[in-house]
C-alpha cells in the first residue's frame, strides 16, 4: 500500500478532532502528532523523494527531513492513539533529526512528550528531543558552538549508557544537552537529572526554556519527568546583545546515537504527543478522563503507562462498569503472554475475546462457566471477586496462604483467596475485614489487583544487566555518512 497523501488542510482538521492533549492550558505554537498515515512508510511505491514530498505536504512545519527518518521510522500504538517508533538501526547515528519549527517564533516555551522505551540499551550518549534554535546555522550542534557569524543554541534531552548515572540495571540514564555561551567546551555542556527511564513503561518528559534578555546572563532551563521537576538550571546565556533574532524556533525531533562511533546494537523508542506552548507549562496527560473520583484513579494511570490497560473507549476508564469474564482473561494475558490455545469454547466465536480467553485455557487458567463440562465461557458475564481469585493464582502458581477472611469460610474459593491475599494482591472488602467472594468485580478494582499483581511478578524476577560491549571502541572514529550527521547545512 502506498503512502496516503494528505493536504495541509486535512491535516489541520486531523489535529482539531484527534488534537494532542493539553491539559495545562498553555496557548500552543505546536502541536504534533502521529493518528495520520503519512508517517507510515511500510512499505513505500516509488521513490523516496515523492515519499518524503508527501511527509513534508503533510507537515509542512517540518525541516531537515531526511530518508532515514521514513525508514527507521513506523506507526504503532502512542500513548494516545498511534505514536511514532523510532529506530537507530545497529551500526547507524541517527533514528529520527527533522526540526519541528513553531507556528511562531518566541522567547520562551514549554514543551511535553511522552516516551516509551520498547528496546533501548544504550553503550554510549545520545540525544533526544528539545527546543533550538538551531536549523538555520551550523551551531548548536556536532561540538560547533555558537559563534557571532553563526548563532545558535539548543537545550535537547540526552541519554547515557543504560544503567549508570543513577539508573537502575536496565534503565537509561537522562539529562540535558545544552548549547549556550557560556558552556565549558566546544561541546554543549551535559548535565545529567539522576533519574532513569524505564523499559516498556510511557514516561513524561516536560521541559522549560526562557531565553535571556540580550547581553545578560539570566536565561533558565527546567524540566520534569512524570510531573516531577528534575533540573532548574539558571544564569544561562544563550544570545549576545545584538541577537534578538535568535528565539526559541523550533522543537528539535532528535534521536541520535553518538558522537563519533555509530550504536552496535539496535536502539529502539516510541514518542508521543508532542506539544510545545507559550505561556505556561503544558503538563503531561491524563489518558482517562471518567477516573478522577476513582480512589483507584493512580492504578489506571499506572497501569496505562505499562501498556497493561487502555480503556472501555477512547480516553474512557469506566471505573465503576462491572468487569466481563473476557476483559478480566485480556488483562491476565497482558501480563503472562502465554502462547495462542486451539478453540475451547463454544459461545466465544468471533467475540473479541477469543483468542485471549482460547490461551489462557490451553493455559490451564481459564475454566469453562458451565461446570462440569465447562464447553461455554460466558465472556460477556460479568466476573466475580471469587473467579478472579482463582484466575490469578492458577496464573502465578501461588502457594497456600493462611485464613485471611471471615467471609469466605467453605467457599470453593477459600484457598485461592487466601493466596492471594498472602502475596499482598488483595486487601478484601469492608476494610479488610472480608473478601466479597460474590460480588461482581468493578473494573477499577480489577486495576488495582492487576497493578498489585504486576508488582509481585517484578519481585520474582530480578533483573539483570544487558550484556553491551566496552565503549568507546578502540581505534580512531570511523567518519560519519552525511546522512546519519546532526546537520546537513543551513535550513532555510
């Protein structure tokens, strides 16, 4: 299939219906997102000029774009809707570089993206998306500071080898990268948050530039992950007295491996919702918006973030919905990835929930509604707290617990609730006093138990360190292809 061509218009429209979440209320100078087609580049018919004349009609805000970022660049689930994954393919730099220039240029900006790493074990820095103002000079980038005749600054997002600078054993390190006047070398200046990204779990990353006033040294950089601010770093100059042309211009799309050795191994992320705003911090989103008198509210939240749950529609948690005998078999496959079972039910033909519910019986973790012959699964009946007591310990294998309830003495239930609340996934009902083994389970108790349980497992695994090369290699830096480098020249 070839890439759909979209006018500028239609994508205008595109971001009014499906429109980034904003839920700061900054007055917004981009938007960027990925529900339209023209990203998708899988695979292309023609050539890679008329694919790249159709990202760029589409987007006609974008500068720089190149072909590698078609191809290491796919469509697939965002955080909202579909994200772009990113790619820097073994033996290359670059993974994605276009500038994303704002509706207009200003002094100062905040921006919001979310992040999710899928496959990214860095041996060395990188770097990763930032305001610039960058695209129309040959500073502020590849160790070429600004310069009076070449002006320039950037403040990008950098990462560091996996599991250093404070990051645990399979986290990457994160900071900033920062081209201003005042920096200690001909390289932007590293400073590092002490906070790692995890794997396989959407994180928040907002940041804050203010430019200085010209000739003085009072320009500011901040920034947060997941709302809590990690860097404030003050006193920064990023223009001289006669550069009031120099602005915040564009959001700089840059996944970037190195310097001067290209990544051994894969690297590989997804980004989402990408907003940059004028007047005050964006914030990162909310993904449900029917939650928020949940007591259960930051289980969604948490659950979404681990791609273990997305909702009963869009951007809907429906907390208080009972919980259906094929939803509650989605979520346990989520989290056990069994493999695919044969048909064995009779009344789940076609239902969304087939193959789920066909895996986790070949499992032996679902059981039929209509015992003892157990030929139906009733998908769409609602579960009670009793059946997924029993779904998750046959799921995790749990050992006998002692009496933990007085309302389930001689229930068929009793010992897995008793599991269950050993391991710590469930506090009962009423206070803890009882467990409610009849009661239809709510979805938003569903969340909790699943994150509870999500948790045990990660106990029970301990994680251990990727096995990555010595870095940087031994021998001089081989030279860099003009198409993996930071900068092709000036950008009109």
């Amino acid at each position: 299939m070839s890439r759909t061509r979209f006018t500028l218009d239609i994508f205008l429209v595109a971001v009014l219906v499906f429109g980034v979440a904003t839920p700061g209320g900054a007055e917004v100078v981009l938007l960027e997102e990925y529900e339209h087609d023209s990203w998708d580049g899988e695979p292309i018919d023609g050539s890679w000029e008329e694919a790249i004349a159709e990202v760029r009609e589409a987007h006609p805000y974008l500068a720089d774009l190149r072909i590698l970022d078609l191809s290491n660049t796919r469509l697939v689930r965002g955080f909202l809707g579909r994200g772009l994954e990113v790619t820097v393919p073994a033996g290359g730099f670059r993974g994605f570089g276009p500038y994303a220039r704002l509706s207009q240029p200003v002094d100062e900006a905040w921006y919001r993206y979310h992040l999710r790493l899928t496959g990214f074990y860095p041996v060395g820095s990188g770097k990763l998306p930032g305001l610039a103002d960058a695209s129309l000079s040959a500073s502020a980038k590849g160790c070429n500071p600004s310069t009076e005749s070449a002006p320039g600054w950037s403040a990008r997002h950098m990462f560091e080898r996996v599991g250093t600078n404070g990051a645990g054993v399979n986290e990457v390190p994160i900071g900033v990268y920062l081209y201003h006047l005042g920096q200690a070398g001909t390289c932007g200046d590293e400073i590092m948050f002490d906070v790692g990204l995890p794997q396989h779990r959407w994180t928040c990353l907002e940041g804050h530039v203010r430019l200085n006033t010209p000739g003085q040294s009072d320009g500011l950089f901040e920034a947060w992950v997941d709302g809590e601010k990690v860097a404030t770093v003050t006193g920064l100059e990023f223009r001289r007295p006669d550069e009031t042309h120099i602005r915040v211009r564009e959001m700089w799309n840059n996944v970037y491996f190195g310097g001067s050795y290209a990544t051994p191994n894969q690297l590989q992320l997804v980004y989402d919702q990408v907003v940059v705003g004028s007047t005050s911090r964006v914030g990162c989103v909310d993904p449900f918006l029917d939650d928020n008198d949940s007591p259960h509210e930051g289980a969604f939240t948490e659950l979404h973030a681990r791609g273990l749950f997305f909702g009963c529609d869009d951007r809907l948690a429906c907390p208080y919905d009972p919980l259906t005998r094929a939803e509650i078999a989605a979520m346990m496959h989520r989290l056990i990835s069994p493999p695919p079972g044969t048909d064995a039910f009779s009344d789940d033909d076609g239902h969304w929930g087939e193959p789920v519910l066909n895996s986790l019986a070949a499992a032996g973790i679902m059981r039929g509604c209509n015992p003892p012959a157990n030929t139906r699964v009733c998908p769409d009946a609602p579960v009670s707290r009793a059946e997924v007591a029993a779904l998750v310990r046959r799921s995790l294998a749990l050992p006998a617990g002692p009496d933990a309830f007085d309302d389930d003495n001689g229930h068929w239930a009793e010992n897995d609730i008793n599991a269950i609340a050993a391991a710590g996934i469930t506090r009962g009902c009423h206070d803890g006093t009882g467990y409610c083994p009849q009661r239809t389970m709510l979805r938003q108790e569903a969340a909790t138990f699943m994150l509870r349980l999500d948790n045990w497992r990660a106990t029970l695994q301990p994680l251990s360190a990727p096995q990555l090369p010595d870095w940087p290699p031994s021998g001089p830096p081989p030279e860099v292809p003009i198409e993996e480098r930071e900068w092709n020249g000036p950008l009109s």
